[in-house]
C-alpha cells in the first residue's frame, strides 16, 4: 500500500499517510465502516444523494467537537439530499456517547476503527497513529469527487465555506 511521508504534520510534526490520495474527478471508492449501533454502513448506500465525508482523528477533541458540530448545524439547513458522514477511529460506543452529549443528530458518525477501510481508501490513515487525518470530499449524487481537502496541519479546521460551495454546486 502506498505511504506518503509528511503528506499532515500534527504540531508541526510530520506525519505518513497510508493509502492513495483521492483528488477531484476520481470515482469515490467504496468502503464499510461502522455506525454507532454496531452495524455496516457503506458509502454505496447514500447513491443519488450528494455526501460529505468528513474524516477526523477523535471526537473527543476540540478541533474535531467543533467541526463536526459545525456541520451538525450545517446538515440541518441542506435538506435531505445531502448526507454528511463525519469518520474517525473512535469506537462506535464512543461515537454514540459524543453524538448524545453533543446534540448531534444531523451527522452520522461512523467508525472505521475495525479495518481502517475509510483511511486506507481515501488515503487519510496516519501511520504513526492509526488515526485519520482530517480531511473533507465532497461526492456528488453519481459517485464523483468533487472537493477534496486534506488539512496539512491536524490541528486545524477544514475550510467550511469550500465544502458548502462544491455541496452547492453537486445540486
């Protein structure tokens, strides 16, 4: 499998990326991952919908909390059309916990944390971590990427208003 090293840094740190990078154009691959009642969710079932996969370390840190809130809120006003998947390695219990705690109710959470399938698809797995890096794609209703952003530094936020934009434009 491919490595890409240096491709986020966290802190300043730079950090390996396992996986191929997927950029605008490409096919969204297919992967599996969990939702919090144990049960696989793939990304094939959300056809003829635009989907926004939101790929995150932990839920349970400020940058994540604060960006999957955002698009919690986001979410509510795009209507039922989009679905907006936020991803991370925490445990699907965990992910229901936060989800509770947090109000989230527009957002599934999914947890890749049994095989790394989202990471390694989408080339967002951290080797050194067996975390994901934070990134957002935007998938339009045919399966195609349309936006791509991989956030070199973990610590930061995805750019919000260049998500909405592309969602806008996948209509």
């Amino acid at each position: 499998m491919a490595e890409r090293p240096g491709a986020v840094t966290m802190r300043g740190a730079p950090l390996t990326l396992v996986g191929e990078e997927v950029t605008v154009g490409l096919a969204a691959p297919d992967f599996q991952a969990l939702n919090n009642d144990l049960q696989p969710v793939r990304l094939s079932e959300f056809k003829d919908k635009v989907v926004v996969l939101s790929s995150v370390p932990s839920l349970d840190t400020p940058v994540c909390d604060m960006e999957t809130r955002r698009f919690n809120q986001e979410a509510e006003k795009l209507g039922d059309d989009v679905m907006i998947l936020t991803i991370s390695m925490d445990l699907p219990f965990a992910q229901k916990r936060w989800c509770g705690a947090a109000g989230v109710e527009h957002v599934i959470t999914l947890s890749d944390h049994r095989d790394a399938a989202f990471g390694k698809a989408y080339g967002v797995l951290i080797k050194e971590l067996r975390l994901l890096a934070r990134a957002v794609f935007v998938v339009d209703k045919e399966g195609v990427v349309r936006h791509a952003q991989l956030v070199k530094e973990i610590a930061e936020e995805p750019d919000y208003a260049a998500v909405l934009q592309a969602v806008q434009n996948c209509r």
